[in-house]
C-alpha cells in the first residue's frame, strides 16, 4: 500500500490543531527525518474530536490514499454477511499496511520516549487477533477483530483496489467498562477523506446484550442499518468529508422498542440508553 502514514497519530493527540498548521507540519516533517522517511502528500483527514469522544476514540493507522472515481458505487445502506474468504483477504490487507504503521509508531516511541494511547508499536501486540464482527456492504468488507488487549477495525475493498483500505486501532484496557444490557457506547469513530474527494465515516463500539439493532440516520441520505454482533455494533458511509455531526443514532431492542440516542458526535466511551 502506498502512502501508509503512521504520523496520523499526531493528529489524534491534538485534533483541535488543523493539518496544516505550521506547527503539526513540522513535527510531522521532524519525525520523518529521524526515520528517514521521504517528503510525503498530506492526505485530507477529519477527527471526530468532541471533548467526550477525544481521550477514547480509536486510532486511525491507516489514510485512505488517492481512490479512484466513484470509489464508493457499490455501497449499500443494509450491509450482508461477509464470507470467511472477504473476511480473510480484508484482515490480510489491512495487516500488510499495519506493518508499516507499527513500525514507525514503535519508532517513534523510542526516540521520543512518549507512549501515544490506542497506538500499537508493533504488530506482536496485534497478533492472536479474532473476528467479532463482520459485514459486507458492496465491494467492502469491515470486520472487527480483537485479542486479549486490542481491537482493530479493518475497512477494505480487496476486490477493488489496495489502496482503499482503513484500520482503526482500539487499546481495550484503556475503556471503562462494557454498557449494560440495553445501552451501547461509542469506542471509535472517524470521518477520513483522500485528495481525490473520496471520504467515507466509520463508527463502531460495544452493545449490550438485549440490543438488536442500531440505525444512524443521515440528515441528507438513506439510513444506515449498523450490523450488531457478539456485544459489539459498526456502520459506515460513504460523507462529505466534512465531519459527523450530521448523523443521528437510533437503539433498538430486543422487545422492539426504540429510543433516539441523539448526534452520533455526542456520543463517548461512557454507555448510554435508558438510564
């Protein structure tokens, strides 16, 4: 995968910096000469970065690289099961370009002595992975995977280009803990675009046993049907680029009972529902 970017990291610690303020374009440019890394493009980049959500959202290892047109035809707002085969080539293709973005992090972690939270160093941390969650929506595949320590959140289009590809990273001894029965949090989520206009948002995190469904409702576009497996949930959508606070999350239980939960940017690591 070309233009892996391991420094997206930055970002998350001070999302409220834009990503051309001189000061971020220079510490990027710093760290880049102490590994010897060559002059790279900035790629376009949102954060969710509400007060709530900041200090448990997910690292975004991988950008999404210069896509082609209409990248995102094949998407569908109610997604499918993905097959064992989309599962395995997704994780195979995320993992080629986790390499690199461990790699450089771990680098980074040694020269600077700063541990960055929801950043592995390296990809042993990752190993041992399983599938919690998977689904198919068109030529895209997502699974969540987890270990004993992490959760990574794979988006990839094997069947359509090597570039298109997506991982969140999720250190799960940094969450509080799991919601009850009838709630569900929010353990990561990003608005991530290329310099082709391509941008796509992701949300995912835990539900409660007695929750069958969530929906998030776009304000200009279809409802988005989140799949919900093994006490977690996961949508994601074709955007504008321009951020999140646009969607609205929808709970539905077990009973067929459903609450609004409200923006999807208001929503943190802490669970919410009934209360």
């Amino acid at each position: 995968m070309s233009g892996i970017d391991g420094w997206a990291v930055l970002e998350a610690m001070a999302p409220e910096v834009g990503i051309d303020a001189p000061e971020l374009r220079r510490a990027r440019a710093d760290l880049d000469r102490r590994i010897g890394i060559p002059v790279r493009k900035v790629h376009r980049r949102r954060w969710l970065a509400t007060a709530g959500v900041a200090a448990a959202a997910s690292v975004v290892l991988v950008a999404w690289p210069n896509g082609a047109p209409d990248a995102f035809a094949s998407w569908v707002p109610t997604p499918v099961p993905a097959t064992q085969p989309q599962v395995d080539a997704a994780q195979a293709q995320c993992d080629g370009a986790l390499v690199g973005s461990t790699a450089q992090i771990g680098e980074s972690q040694r020269w600077s002595g700063v541990r960055q939270p929801n950043a592995p160093s390296s990809m042993a941390v990752l190993a041992r992975r399983f599938p919690v969650l998977s689904e198919q929506r068109g030529a895209f595949t997502f699974v969540l995977s987890a270990n004993a320590s992490w959760l990574v959140g794979c988006l990839a289009a094997p069947t359509v280009s090597g570039v298109l590809t997506e991982a969140n990273t999720v250190e799960r001894s940094s969450q509080p803990a799991a919601p009850a029965d009838d709630q569900i949090d929010l353990l990561g989520a990003s608005d991530e675009g290329d310099n082709a206009g391509n941008s796509a948002a992701l949300a995912y995190g835990r539900a409660g046993a007695n929750v069958a469904a969530v929906d998030v409702i776009l304000s200009s576009g279809p409802v988005v049907h989140a799949t919900v497996s093994q006490g977690y949930w996961s949508a994601w959508w074709p955007s504008t680029g321009r951020g999140l606070p646009d969607a609205r999350v929808r709970l539905v239980l077990g009973d067929g009972t459903s609450r609004d939960l409200g923006e999807l940017s208001e929503l943190s690591a802490r669970s919410v529902g009934s209360s």
